[in-house]
C-alpha cells in the first residue's frame, strides 16, 4: 500500500504556511485600534453611546514614557520625551524604504508607473512610534475625476490581494478623500493610500519648515499630539485629527505678545508666488526670522492649555494666515485687513465662502476659504476637547513650581472624561444661540453655508412647551434675533407638523446683489432704496428661483399641488400674509455626484451648468424618492418642509445632505448675479423712465424674478 504521508518538502512547505499564517494573525491582534471605520455587527449603540460609555484604548507608549520621564536627571526631560516617543531617523528612514518597495510591486501598472510621495507626520516631523503611515499616489496617467479613484483603490487592493506584503485592507470609499487602509506585514504598520491628495504632501513640507524654525515648536506639539492622543481628543473616530492641532499650536505662538513665529502672510513677503486658483501657497524653504520670545517649553506649554482653555471658539476664528484673533464677527464683515484675497476669491471669482463651525473654526493656511475643523461634528466629542482642555491647565497650576517630569507624567496620566450632560444643561443646549450675528427662525439647528436645518418633532402635548421655546428667537429686518412668545406650530405648518425644515435666512452678498438690481433698473436714483425693500424683493425671487434650481440644475421634477388659499383655514392654522406653496417633488437620478465647483455669473454659465446636469443625468446615477414638499417665506427667510406624512430617510435624506444644502446657495448666487447682468443690460439698451420704473415694482413676482 502507497504511503499517504506527505513527503518532506511538503512537510516543509506546510510548517511554513502555518508559520506565516500565525504570524499574519499575532499581527491582526497586536494591532493598536480597529481598521474599519465602519460599526460592527450586532452593535447597536450609537457613536455617542460608545464614545459615554466605551473609554479610548490606552497609547502603547505610555507605560515607556512614563518610566523615562521618572529615572531623567532634571533638564534632560524633553530628551527623554523625545527618545521615547519618535524613533530614530535611521529607523524611519529604513521602515519607509522597505514599505516603498513592497508598495511599488502592487501600485506599477502596466503602461502606467506610479509615483509614491510620503505625507502627514512621517514628512513632517511629527511620526510617533505608534502612527500611521500616508502615501500619496501619482500616476503617470493621472486619475482626476472620484469613480476613477475609487476603481482604482479596487484595482490596487485586488493586487494586494495577490500579494503576502499587505493585509488587513479596508478601502474607506465615502471619505472626502477615498483612500485603502491596509497593514504591512514586515513592519505590522497601517498604510493610508490615496490617489488624489496631493496637497497634504505640500502642508507637511511647510509644517516641517516651522518645525525646523525653532526646536521648541516640534518639542511644543510633540508633546500636545501625544496628550491629546491621552486625553480622549485623538479618538478612533477620526472627527479631530492631528493636522487641526498642529494648526491650533501655530495659532497660539503668532499670538503671543512675543510672536515666536509670524503669519503666514508675513512668510510669504518678499518670495515667488506659487499661484493654486486664487490661492498662494509660496512659503520659505527656510524660514528667517528673528523671535524675541525666551520663554521655556514648559512656559509654552502652559501658556497653551491656558490659552486655548479660556478661548471662545464659537465667536473666534484660528487662522494661521491672519496670525492673530479674528472674530467671526470681524469675518463677517470683511473688516480683515490681511483677507483681502480671500475677499476678493468670494466676490470677484465666485469662490465658495469659509464656512463657519459647526464647533471650531481652523482656516486652511494656505486655501483660506477651507475650514480644517469641520471634521469635528459631534458636541460630545467638542465637550471632551474643551473639558480636557481646562483639565490639562488645573494641573498646570497644580505642579506649578514643582519638577518638569513630574508635571508630563501628571498630564498624560490624569486624564477626565467629560461628564455626561444633565437633563438640564441638555435642554439648555438646545436653545438657539447668535451664530455670527444671524439667528434664524425657530433656532436650534445645524448652520452650514447660511442655511438652517432644523428637525422637528410632531407636536402633542408633551412638546408644547418645546414648541414654545423653540420658536421664541425670529428674526428681525436686521437678520439679528429678537424675542418672540408665539406658541404653536410655525406659520404654514398643519396640524401634524413637520419633521423636516430647512431654512434659507438672507446672507449679506444676496442681500448687495439685489440691491445692485434694484439700482440698475434705476439708474436715475428717482426711488429711494430701503433695506426693507430689497429684503422683500430677495424673498419674492427666492420663492422662484428655488423651483427654477430644482428642475433645471437639480434635475428634479417639481409639480405644484396648491397654494394656501385653497385651503380651509384651521384653529392651528390662521391667515397668513405669505401663501405656502406645495409641491410635489420626485427624483430618478443623481446629477451631482464628484461634480466640480458651480460658476455662474451670466446667462451663458447658467446654460453650461444646466446642459451639465442633463449630460450626467444621462449618465443615469439612480436615486429616487417622491415626497410633497412646502415652502413659504416667514420672518425674512425662506422654509423648507417636508410634512411627518412623508418619507424620513432613504434617497431623499441623501438628496438633502449630498446635494441640496452643499450647492442650493452657489446656485442662488448665481441666479442673482444673472438677474443682475440682465438688468444692467436693459439699463444700457434703453434707460428706464420713473413711470416704467414704478410699472417695473409692481409686476408679479414671478415676472420680476424671471431669468
């Protein structure tokens, strides 16, 4: 009988596979956090119910740094830090070339080579022993548009799957950035691959720059980046990342009354512009200045958690550019000297406006009208960062006097978790508070690019008080809120309320477009043009050009079921001066998916974007919903609602979020400035007389709105 046993070179080979099969699996559960940043399965608590009641993993650093930081001599502190928390160049440079040469056999295509360019801590400085590493990938045929990226992050992780250099691959598609997540198995680290962010590669060659400047500033936010990682900031869930930090530390030493960096203004005086659109992004290779500031590291130190622990993040701004506080306020009112480009970008280029929060605001150094900290969208995690902010800063006054080691062990040790919210202060959070100088109707929701979204539960008993005190803040002709006791549901909104309300409030360029129309159809100055005036020609136009935007640029089938004067009037629903008008809205597809930046400043723009939206409705991007939906102009603004009768969630959720409020108000802009160009253009055909001015005043809206 033949001998079934395997012989010995497939003894070997097995005994191999196995090796390597447990050593890919120590790798997977020696891990330091969880790849995906999708939720697991069978866990259905929220983000915030994790974030209450799950505490961050503890750094695998901190044991090691804690035993050093105990057995330095006095004054060799930062050494020690240093030594036990950044490897060694030689290390580094060694680890980055082994993991390059596995990634250049899987990225190379054929017909097509690939260039790896190495980004975030590893290029500037800042790499801990437990980062990650980011690459950013370049192609000889480079791949612009998002669909290429994302198949090509299909194509890539298909050969890795061929290849034994990688595992743990997760390609996170829904990411501003899409990007493939996988661990080199040599050297057990994450790798974030990305096909299409090439600027982060020139962010951290400047911050590596500031880093050079002054040995205190990489002492300074090695230090921060290591606490925040402690202190529940730099969480798994990625809303603050290291990047707005390291922008908050540049931020808190141009401030200082001893600058110890300036601007990044004055960085950029006296050398070559390098133009990106609008934008500058020349900076010094080396950076030639001369600080007065002697403080220590340690005064440094302090003099952060302090400032940022007593700072006002909802009415100031943190701008490297500028390099000293800003209001929003200020923003607003374009009283910023050092802005003017950015004005200019917004104005003149039509370039989409900084927006503000939604719980910090870190302008972009170089793209000033990107907000960095928008990446932080949940109050809980915003709470964290503040209590621990204040908590770092007691312990500060706490060892005050006493010795530097002891002080660092104290605040990567003794951390706090932000205390879960009372009933109290949660109903107190939800009162509507001023967001630079405008306070939408009803209060209490999310402002993003001057619109309000606001969600509303069905009224009944339980919630008339609610009701009550969420509609106490309206809106006067200024745009400032003022104090209001009307209970009940908002004008316009029936007896089962509405779960859904988006709310358009006049936002300043708007309001001086129409202003400039009004001028333009009367050249002659005969009528005088008050604020009240062009609020209520802004309203009229805004009514039908919402509608126009829907079916034109949106692509979406808008059909008016009635207005509410065919409606019988109800208890809950008395007269109203403004009319609601109902719609029926219904949607086959998607036109705005990886669209590029709306402009539209003429006629011809507006045509090239409507033929834009037909082109990629061709393209038949499915997304479909059907739903009844109401808008009327109340205190000043424009509403959207959408009745509780109505679907919650699903396709029309996603055509909100991803489509309408990113882009209605580029499209509004647009329109106005059309109108504009029109009336100019009647204006210099044939002037107007008073007679056909006013003739001009009173036709219906729906003409006078026309394009």
């Amino acid at each position: 009988m033949a001998d079934q046993r395997p012989s010995t070179s497939q003894q070997a080979t097995q005994q191999q596979q196995q090796q390597q099969k447990q050593q890919q699996e120590e790798s997977r559960n020696g891990r330091k956090r969880r790849l995906s940043m999708n939720r697991k399965k069978g866990n259905k608590k929220g983000a915030r119910k994790q974030l209450e009641e799950a505490g961050e993993p503890t750094s695998m650093l901190l044991q090691p740094l804690v035993q050093s930081l105990s057995t330095c001599a006095p004054g060799s502190e930062m050494s020690a830090l240093i030594a036990a928390l950044q490897p060694a160049p030689a290390d580094v440079e060694m680890v980055l070339n082994m993991v390059k040469d596995d990634l250049n056999r899987v990225l190379n295509l054929p017909n097509n080579q690939a260039t790896i360019y190495e980004f975030g801590s590893i290029k500037s400085g800042l790499l801990l022993k437990d980062s990650d590493l980011d690459f950013y990938i370049h192609y000889a045929r480079e791949k612009t548009e998002r669909e290429e990226q994302i198949k090509l992050i299909h194509v890539v992780c298909s050969r890795m799957d061929r290849d034994t250099s990688f595992t743990g691959k997760v390609k996170i598609l829904g990411a501003k950035v899409p990007l493939l997540r996988a661990v080199h198995v040599r050297t057990n680290l994450q790798c974030d691959i990305n096909f299409s962010n090439a600027r982060g590669c020139y962010n951290s060659k400047f911050i590596h720059a500031i880093m050079k400047f002054d040995e205190r500033i990489h002492q300074l936010t090695v230090m921060v980046k290591f606490w925040a990682q402690c202190a529940h900031i730099l969480t798994s869930h990625h809303q603050m990342n290291s990047y707005c930090l390291i922008m908050m530390v540049i931020f808190y030493l141009q401030t200082r009354k001893l600058p110890v960096i300036p601007s990044v203004e004055d960085l950029q005086q006296g050398i070559a512009r390098i133009t990106f659109g609008p934008w500058n992004l020349g900076y010094p290779q080396q950076i030639q200045y001369k600080t007065w500031n002697v403080s220590t590291v340690r005064e440094l130190l302090v003099g952060f958690f302090k400032y940022y622990s007593e700072f006002d993040f909802a009415g100031n701004i943190i701008s490297p550019y500028v390099g000293r506080l800003c209001s929003t306020v200020e923003l607003e009112k374009k009283s910023i000297r050092e802005l003017a480009p950015y004005y200019r970008a917004v104005e003149r280029e039509n370039y989409p406006e900084l927006s503000l929060g939604p719980f910090i605001t870190i302008q972009d150094p170089f793209e000033l009208n990107v907000n960095v900290g928008k990446v932080l969208r949940m109050n809980v995690l915003a709470e964290q960062m503040k209590h621990s902010l204040k908590h770092a800063y007691e312990l500060c006054q706490r060892f005050q006097g006493g010795e530097f080691a002891k002080l660092l062990v104290a605040l990567f040790t003794d951390v706090q978790k932000c205390p879960k919210p009372t009933k109290e202060s949660k109903a107190a959070a939800k009162k509507p508070t001023p967001t630079a100088g405008v306070q939408p109707a009803g209060g209490g929701g999310a402002v993003a690019n001057g619109t309000v979204v606001e969600k509303q539960q069905q009224p009944g008993p339980s919630s008339s008080t609610n009701s009550s005190s969420g509609s106490s803040s309206t809106s006067n002709s200024n745009g400032t809120a003022s104090g209001s006791s009307t209970a009940g549901p908002p004008a316009g909104v029936g007896k089962n309320g509405c779960w859904y309300k988006c709310t358009l409030p006049p936002i300043e360029h708007e309001l001086y477009l129409v202003k400039q129309i009004l001028q333009a159809r009367d050249r002659e100055r005969k009528t005088i043009i008050t604020d009240e005036r062009v609020r209520h020609l802004w309203a009229e136009c805004m009514l039908d050009f919402i509608v126009d935007i829907l079916r034109k640029l949106y692509m979406v089938k808008v059909e008016p079921i009635g207005t509410a004067e065919e409606k019988e009037p109800t208890p809950a629903e008395p007269h109203q001066p403004n009319p609601v008008r109902t719609y029926q809205l219904t949607c086959e597809r998607q036109v705005f998916i990886a669209r590029k930046r709306i402009t539209i400043s003429n006629e011809a723009d507006l045509q090239r974007e409507i033929e834009i939206s037909k082109q990629r409705w061709e393209k038949n991007h499915a997304l479909q919903f059907s739903t009844r939906a109401e808008m009327v102009a109340v205190d000043g603004a424009i509403e959207l609602r959408i009745p509780n009768d109505q679907p919650k969630n699903g396709p029309f959720r996603l055509f909100i979020d991803t489509c309408f409020l990113v882009h209605i108000r580029k499209c509004l802009r647009g329109y106005f400035m059309v109108m504009l160009a029109k009336a100019k253009e009647k204006a210099n055909q044939q002037p107007a007389s008073r007679s056909e001015t006013a003739a001009e005043e009173n036709r219906p809206a729906g003409e006078r709105c026309k394009l």
